[in-house]
C-alpha cells in the first residue's frame, strides 16, 4: 500500500490519495467497503496528520487496487458561495460568522483588531470571502495570512513561520534543483499623462545598471497613485527551486524551512510553497517546491459598493475569472492525459482541450479547440503584466508546427502559479511558471476574460 498526502500555500485544502487491494472476481476475497463520504484519518506514529473525507473512489474492472482520494473539510468552504453584507468589523469576527454559516468549527484564528468598514461578497465561494477579509486586514498589519484545518476546525495562522525542518545535503536531501531568470524582469517604469506626455519615471539604478533597460509603461488615473502604482510593477530576477528529502511532517506547505546544500547553493531560510509526502515500502520521502520570499495569497473577490448593493445582478468579470478557477480547479488530479481528447468531464483530455472546456463551460467563452486558435484569441500579455484567468502558452514542448511554435497551454492562478493538463504528469495539475522547463518555454499569456 502507498500513501500520498500533499498541499499547497494557495486553495488551502490538503489531499491524501492512498490505494487499496480490490478483487470483486473472488468471492472469497473481501474487499473494504469504501463509500464517498466516509471519513479517512492519516497518523504518523502517534500524530494524526490529516482528518478528511473521502471525495473519489476509482476502481477498474481488473483485479488488483482502488484508488482512493480524500479533500479536508477546506473543501467545504472552497466549493460552498454565500452573498454578505458586512460593516465594521473585523476579519476574524468574519471569519467565525461565514464557518458558522456553513456549519465549520473554528479553531485557533489569527486576531488583527483591524476594522473593516465596509465589505459586500457577492457570490462567493466562503474561502475567499475569510482571506479577502484578512487581506484587507494585511495591509495595515503588514503580516501575511494563511487558512488552514487543523481536523474539523478552521484556523488562519500567520504565513511563513518557521517548520523548525533543517534539510542539508549530508543527511537528508536526495536530490535538488535551483533556477533564476530575468524573464519577466522589469526594471524602469515610464508614467504618461492621459494625453500621452511622459511625466516620470520610476527605476531600480543598479538593476539597469547590471542588466540593462527592462521597461514598461502606465498612465495616470483619476484617484489612483501613479508612483505607487509603477512602483508595483517593478520586478527583479525570479528564482524557484524544488527539494526532494527524506520526509518530515512538519514541512508543509506555508511554512518555512532551513536549508544548506551545497551542491545548488542554496542556504538560508525558504519558504514551502507545495507539499508532497509520500510513503511506500514503509520509506517516507518528501518533494517540497520553495520561493523565496512569503507572499500572501491573493485573491479577487466579487463585491459591490453601497451604492450598487440592491441594484446589481449583472455578472461582473470578476466571477467570471473566478468561476473559470475554480472550474479548471475542480479538474485536478482527476483527468488523464490524452492527446486529442477534449472532454475533462468524462476524464480524458489533452491542454488545449481542457483550458477549451473550462472557458466555455464556466464563462461561456469560445477560445477555439487548438493551441494553434487559443494563440490567436483575445490580447497578448507579457508574463509581469499576467493576471488570473489568462492563458498562458508555451513554445517548442514538441514540434506541432502551428502558429510561434505553440505547443502547450494552461490558465494562470496568481503567485506564478497555473493549472494545466499535463502529459508529464499524466494529468490537470498546478505548476510554477518560474520553473526552468516552463522558463525555457515560454511564449507568451493571452487575456480572454477582462
């Protein structure tokens, strides 16, 4: 028997995929009797681990094992919407009222003591609601928030604390890999008046300086802070790096961890950004995905003002963006690669085929069937300016002969991340655009949904 439990620092439901032996040819074999539903507990050695229930059970007409997957009851509150008015409170309290609603436990919460004067979630599912609320918070408290389950019980705790892991390359990493680029490097900000006249500019000095000019451009708005805002844009080298250790529970996803390998290089404090610990043959190992820095998730969420509160049923591009997350969401792990197949609802589906059905199905969006279409569809986004819901295409993965030598697609997530289906990993899976496989293939992203 194998066991897999894994997670990330985004969407903050942990996963336990586990198999079991079946054979419903043998009457004397007596296969456990597994529903949907059921409730699945991990413990390594005394400490339970993971409490959740079990979401997919797939068994095959051969003899031999069922696979079973089970979501903690984060899931609950990723796939379950309400619509709030909430007026001067704070995210905590909002926090305890929306779990309450949906009937989740509340555990030990981060308290900000930050009001929040005025916040109307239309539609939205009730996780983003609780990190929207802590976000707002975020701004003047200056930490980063994370949600996370601890059995039945909601907690937020503070992003980014330590593990208390140390991982070196004497005794417990077995193998790792560090890259940096100036791909999506921008280094100087040129602002332009609403008549197009430069008024300013923002710049690092010694980023051009080393590397040479990397600019983008922005025009003032009215009620928008035109050096705070170009001041955002500004990027430096992107850096990923991935570990795969002998495991230790305690490294998890939105933790830290201490590293010193000298094979990369890489020594210091990092942060877990994905999770995956798996035992087999009774040995634990562990593949840990790490950023560099503690970045908040983040999150867009559905609202609307005082004034628009009892007047407003249209669909805003928002829940459109939303809704096509957390459709392609909903697809992880759950669909098999197949090139040519185009139906993810029925398990089978190549890239192209998949981002076509998220689109259509949950905006109602026709991006056409081929990367060699979708490449050609809406506007073309550079990957510093990339927001959640474009598509972002990829080149020369194989020779498809199509328009830029596209050849792979996904829809991006926020924080570097996107969803796509993958023939490497045989499935819809979440990967990091910093990379250096995805890094050496990129091509460009594509907005379709504004």
């Amino acid at each position: 028997m194998s066991a897999t439990w894994s997670g990330t620092d985004t969407q903050c439901s942990r996963t336990l995929e586990f198999s079991i032996a079946s054979n419903h040819h043998d009457k004397n074999f007596k296969n456990l009797k597994i529903k949907l539903g059921d409730i699945v507990r991990l413990y390594v050695g005394n400490k339970r681990v993971f409490l959740g229930e079990i979401t997919t059970i797939e068994r095959t007409g051969e003899k031999g094992s069922a696979s079973i997957k089970a979501m903690d009851f984060m899931n609950h509150l990723l796939k379950s919407k309400t619509s709030r008015n909430f007026r001067n409170t704070s995210a905590e309290n909002i926090t305890r009222s929306v779990c309450k609603e949906i009937g989740i436990k509340v555990g030990d919460i981060e308290k900000t003591k930050i009001n929040i004067p005025k916040f109307y979630p239309r539609e939205e599912a009730y996780y983003n609601i609780i990190l929207g609320a802590y976000r707002k918070a975020s701004k003047q408290t200056k930490k980063k928030y994370m949600p996370t389950m601890d059995g039945t019980r909601l907690c937020v705790i503070e992003k980014g604390t330590e593990s208390g892991v140390l991982l070196s390359q004497d005794e417990s990493i077995l193998s790792s890999s560090y890259s940096k680029t100036l791909d999506s490097m921008v280094n100087q900000v040129v602002i332009f008046d609403e008549k197009g006249k430069r008024t300013g500019v923002i710049k690092k000095d010694d980023w051009v300086k080393k590397y040479g000019i990397y600019q983008e451009t922005i025009t003032k708005e009215k009620g928008v802070n035109s050096k705070t805002a170009a001041e955002a844009l500004l990027k430096g080298i992107e850096q990923s790096a991935s570990i795969e250790a002998l495991g230790n529970i305690k490294a998890t996803s939105g933790k830290s961890i201490k590293i010193r390998d000298k094979g990369t290089g890489l020594t210091g404090r990092f942060w877990i950004t994905s999770d995956t610990h798996t035992w087999e043959n009774g040995i634990h190992k562990m593949s840990l995905e790490l950023a560099f820095k503690n970045v908040m998730e983040s999150v867009s969420v559905n609202t609307e003002t005082e004034e628009q509160k009892s007047s407003s049923n249209t669909k805003t591009d928002n829940e459109k963006i939303n809704k096509i997350i957390e459709t392609a969401k909903s697809f992880q792990g759950k669909v098999k690669y197949k090139m040519g197949a185009s139906n993810p609802a029925g398990g089978v589906s190549d890239c192209s085929g998949f981002t076509q059905y998220v689109y259509k199905t949950a905006a109602g969006i026709n991006i056409g069937r081929t990367t060699n279409e979708q490449v050609k569809k809406g506007s073309k986004v550079e990957k510093a300016n990339l927001k959640a819901g474009d598509l972002v295409m990829f080149k020369n993965t194989y020779n498809s002969g199509y328009s830029y030598g596209v050849s792979h697609v996904g829809i991006y997530l926020g924080n570097n991340q996107f969803i796509h289906c993958s023939s490497g990993a045989g499935t819809v899976t979440i990967s990091n655009l910093a990379g250096s496989y995805y890094v050496q293939h990129w091509l460009m992203g594509r907005r379709i949904a504004k």
